[in-house]
C-alpha cells in the first residue's frame, strides 16, 4: 500500500470505528496540549458554508471544570430556586467526569443570515464537533458530545458570550478510556437510503 492509501485506509477505519465513550468510561489524562492543537485543528477543517467560522471553541480542564460546575449551579438555581442538595451536587460535579471539556459554540453573523442562514452556520459547528470527534479517536482519546438543559440555559449561554440564535453546540467530553470501548452495531445505510 502506498502513503496515500494507506491514509485513505486509516480514515476510513477512523470513520467505521468512532464511537461516543461516555464520560463514565473515560478518566486521565486528559489530552496533551499538541493533541488538543490538533484536534482543535482538525474542528477548523470542517465544511464552512462563506468561511464565516461561526465556531468558538472553550477549552475546560482543570480548576476551570470546577468554575463551569459553579455555572451550572448558577443556572439550575436561576431553573429551580428550590433545588435539593443532592441536585445541586450533581450539576456540580457534572463537568468533573471527565479530564477535558470543549464546548462547542455557534456565534451567528446575522450579516450574512440572507445567503447563509443561521441554521447553516449552526450545522457548520456540528460538523467541527464531529471532526473533533473523529481526531479525538484518532489519537486513542475517547469523547462524547453531550447537550442537555446546561446547553439551552440562557444564563449558561450568556457566560459564553453567546446571545439571540447563537447555540452551544454541544459540550465535548474527552479523556481517555478507562477500559476497554466494546464495538457498537451500526444500522443498514440502505434503510435510510433512496436511490433516486
Ligand atoms: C447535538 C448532540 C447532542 C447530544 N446530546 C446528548 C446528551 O445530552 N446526552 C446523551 O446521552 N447523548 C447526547 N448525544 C448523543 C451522543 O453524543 C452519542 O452520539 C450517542 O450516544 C450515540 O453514540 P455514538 O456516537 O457512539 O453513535 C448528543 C448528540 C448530538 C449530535
């Protein structure tokens, strides 16, 4: 096999393999640096309809999990002032279950919404998420992608600097498998396929 099919083979292989690890499953170390620069790099090759780079990446590991738990406790009082202890303790803890987090955010040019609507830009974030997906496994890192209410909460968004249609996109949990990763079945592309 030469260089390049060699390649072709490795990202097929990384296409067919990639499968979410949940945070539960991963644990240190977190990433290196130069892994987190490249997954970020590969996040910025994503498809990009008007090179708007609508993405915005934050890079959360260390005492900085600890300042987006204090966040989402923020948001759940402003949710629920009444919330028990036990809830309060999870959200948190949440972001603890894993070394890194990116969380993935989509900042609208509403100057370019009449060619390039906002749901374009927000599927041009989703598409770097995947790649951050993809480098992630690459490098034998195990990641998740997850959303939940912390996602959609205005007070979380607005700590993001995000405001309007602007989304998190998703918060991207990484770190490195704690165990072995058991392969997923996969559906039938054909099922949801239609040759026109
Ligand atoms: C935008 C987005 C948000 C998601 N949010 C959650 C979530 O909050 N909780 C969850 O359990 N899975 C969530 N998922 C699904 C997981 O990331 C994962 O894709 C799913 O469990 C399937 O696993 P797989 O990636 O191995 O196919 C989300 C997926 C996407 C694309």
């Amino acid at each position: 096999m030469d260089g390049s099919a060699k390649q072709q083979q490795s990202l097929r292989d990384g296409l067919l393999t990639r499968q979410s690890v949940p945070p539960r499953l991963v644990d240190g170390p977190a990433p290196a640096q130069a892994d987190i620069d490249d997954i970020l790099a590969a996040a910025v090759c994503a498809p990009d309809h008007g090179a708007i780079r609508p993405w915005r990446f934050h890079v959360i590991q260390g005492e900085a999990l600890n300042r987006l738990g204090d966040l989402f406790v923020e948001a759940l009082k402003k949710r629920e002032p009444g919330a028990p202890p036990e809830t309060i303790e999870k959200e948190q803890s949440r972001p603890l279950r894993a070394p890194l987090i990116i969380t993935a955010c989509a900042k609208i040019d509403h100057s370019r919404t009449d060619k390039i609507p906002a749901i374009e830009q927000v599927v041009a974030v989703g598409l770097a998420c995947q790649n951050i997906l993809l480098a992630a496994h690459d490098k034998g890192y195990g990641a998740m992608m997850l959303t939940g209410v912390n996602a959609r909460d205005p007070h979380v968004k607005a700590a993001f600097e995000l405001e309007g249609p602007d989304e998190i996109v998703g918060f991207i949990y990484i770190g490195t498998p704690s165990g072995p990763v058991f392969e997923k079945e996969r559906p039938d592309p054909t099922e949801f396929t239609t040759v026109w």
